[in-house]
DNA sequence: TCGCGTACATAACAAGTGTTCGGTACTATA
DNA sequence: TATAGTACCGAACACTTGTTATGTACGCGA
C-alpha cells in the first residue's frame, strides 16, 4: 500500500481550486472540469480526490465553514463576533459571497439544506452566550437570549447580502458604523 | 398583421410556467426545457416569447418582483411592511425562496446584479418615510433613517433566510413575535 | 384567393455536463 | 525483481444545455 504522494496536501491543492473556482462564479459555476482547469489537470484527478459532484459540493461547503471559523477569532465579545462575520475584507466579503451563493443549490437539495440549518443553529448557539454576557453588562435589553442571537444573526446576514450587491454604498466603515449603531440602539442604556 | 393568439395572455401562460419551476427548483432548475415541459409545450414556444436564457431569467426575476409588490400592502405603517416581507404565508415563503435562489445568478451575472442592488435601494427607499413616521411617533430612536431602514431590512431579510432553512423553529407565529419584539426592543419608550 | 406574418412543433447542432473506463507511470512492499 | 496498489491522464459515453433551422397550420389584409 504504497502513498507516494501525501493524498492530504494533494486534497487540498484540489480543495484550494475548488475554493478559487467558487470564489470567482459561485456555484453555478463548480463543475468538475472548471475544478481540473483552475488545478491544469484532468476530470480524472478531481473525481479520485471526490467521488462524485454531490460530495464536491459538500466538500466546498465544508471548506466555507472551515474558513469561516478561521476567520473569527475565538468568541471573545459580541461585537467582535459579529463583525467578524461582515465583508469588511476581500477574504470576508469572498467567503460572505460563496455562502449566499450557496444557499440556491441549499434550498433545493434536501441534504445541504440541512447541513444549512445546522450551521445556522451552531451559529446562534455560539452567539447566545456573548448575547447573555451583554445582557448582564447592560448593553442589551433582557429577553430570551435565544431569540436575540437569532435577531443579531439576522441583522450581520441580512447586511451582508446588501453589502454584497452595494458594495460602493456598504464600505467597510460604512458597515462597522451601522452594526454599532445597531447594537447602541438596542441598548437600553443608550438614549437620547 | 394578424394577431391570432392574444400574445400578452399567451405570455402570461409561459410566465406561470417559469414561476412553477422556479418555485420548486429555484433557479438551478430554471432551462428553457423544463418551462416548456410544465408548460406542455416545445422549446420553441418558451423562446418564441422569451428571445434568450437571459432574457428569461430577467422575466423570472420581474416576476418575483411583481409577487412581492402585489403581497405588500401599499405602505401602511412599518410593522405592515415589514410583516408582509415575512414567509408567514405558503405563496410569500414561495417567493422569499425565489429570491433568495435569484442570489446565486444574481452576483455572478453584472446585469442582474445591478438589478438586484436597484432593487434594494427602492425597498430602503420605500421604508425610510415609515421610519421616519415611527421616528416622529417615539416608536423608533433618533438617527439616521436610511441607516434605520438598512438596519431594518437587513433584519428581515436575515430572518427570511433564517426561517427558510428551519421552517419547524420558525413558524409563522415566532417570526412574527421575532419582528415585534426586535421593534419593541429598538423602542426608545419600552425599556425596563 | 393569394400571400404574409404569427405561432408554434420538430429536429438538429454544438457545447458542456457528470461519470466510466482503459491505460500508464510510479513506488512501496513482498 | 516481481507485484500490487495508488495516482493519475485521456478518451469516451450518455445526457442536458442554449440556440438555430426547417417546416407547417392558420388567420388576417390585399
């Protein structure tokens, strides 16, 4: 059983084309073949690292999710977690754009869809503590912590996808100043 | 020049049929084949009426826009607004879905992103005068009304998204709770 | 009645799709 | 050194895609 070459790092060199190809069409344009040319190989290479298309897919949602945790620190406060998750740099905003590009091809396929709603649930759990800490420093209102996490998820999401088809209008300070005014006018201590 | 058929009917016949594919498939599913087989008809009927893919997928999107304009109760008040946004009904979930499959094509396409961007500049333009009225009537903070109607709108879409993909957790009656208590909770008045 | 233009159907085309298959190079083990 | 298994390449298969071309039925104006 011989390994000649190290199939992991070869996997990902696979994983980094797939990444580019998504970065760069969104999924309507991952084929297996626009994967082989952005790597200069064959349809051949692609389909040994990943049997089949249904798991290239699964394979780069994965890898939005990977880079997605990379790319927030360790949930320190919620206004770092949630900005972290904004298109404030081309890394973000690239991530930011495969996700809502995802999610066409999440809505239609049963198994996506739910690997979708998992992530969106893991994402409201990792907030609701930030959300509770808040609370008890009394920067946001009592109320169910749950139905606040999903309402700041909401909120990042929801600016994020304009941010994306405005971006002239959605600069990065743009968006920093609207997700602060945002959580200072649920604060109940801010007011005027 | 004859006009055997009524064209506009005819075409409104084709439009249903783009609207039924769509709702079910999304656009990934969107071929001019699978409209002329709901449509019980040939290819060349669908681009009889509609000259390119493009040009279709143009049409689907107007389509949604048109669902979405006859769901929406002339601006009332802000809460209204924002409701009618909400996938509370089967035909509004329909098009929340729609819409948000449109995303993929819709930031890949340059047309079509424009589109889109347009789009949500006249939603934000059609709720700031409602803001505004909320803001007179001590119901919203001071501030910038074009950031509020941002913030709004970023809200409600991210809870579409959201309630897309766990339907069960986000039922109609939570969605609903969710956009009173978030307005409540932005309520300069309500604070405890 | 003649023709012209509409409204399609049918078929074909070229390109692109996921997937399969045979072959080859190469290397670790026996 | 033989062998078995990995890591591919290149071509092919069967199908789907948007689009084009050809043909035809049919109603209106001349």
């Amino acid at each position: 059983m011989p390994a000649k070459v190290d199939h992991e790092a070869r996997r990902r060199d696979v994983s980094a084309a797939v990444w580019r190809v998504l970065a760069e069409g969104g999924f309507g344009a991952l084929t297996m073949r626009s994967v082989a040319a952005e790597l200069g190989g064959s349809t051949g290479l692609v389909m040994h690292y990943f049997a089949s298309k249904h798991e290239l897919i699964k394979h780069a949602l994965e890898l939005a999710e990977e880079r997605t945790r990379a790319l927030i620190p360790a949930a320190t406060d919620l206004r770092t977690a949630l900005t972290a998750a904004l298109p404030l740099t081309p890394e973000a905003t690239e991530i930011n754009r495969v996700w809502v590009s995802s999610w066409d091809v999440a809505l239609t396929d049963p198994e996506l869809h739910a690997l979708e709603k998992a992530r969106y649930r893991r994402w409201r759990t990792r907030l609701r503590p930030l959300v509770i800490r808040a609370q008890t420093d009394g920067d946001l209102p009592h109320g169910d912590p749950t139905d606040l996490a999903t309402a700041l998820a909401a909120f990042t999401h929801g600016l994020v996808v304009q941010a994306l088809f405005d971006p002239t209008t959605y600069t990065p300070k743009r968006l920093q100043h609207l997700l602060d005014a945002h959580l200072s006018a649920l604060s109940p201590a801010t007011r005027r």
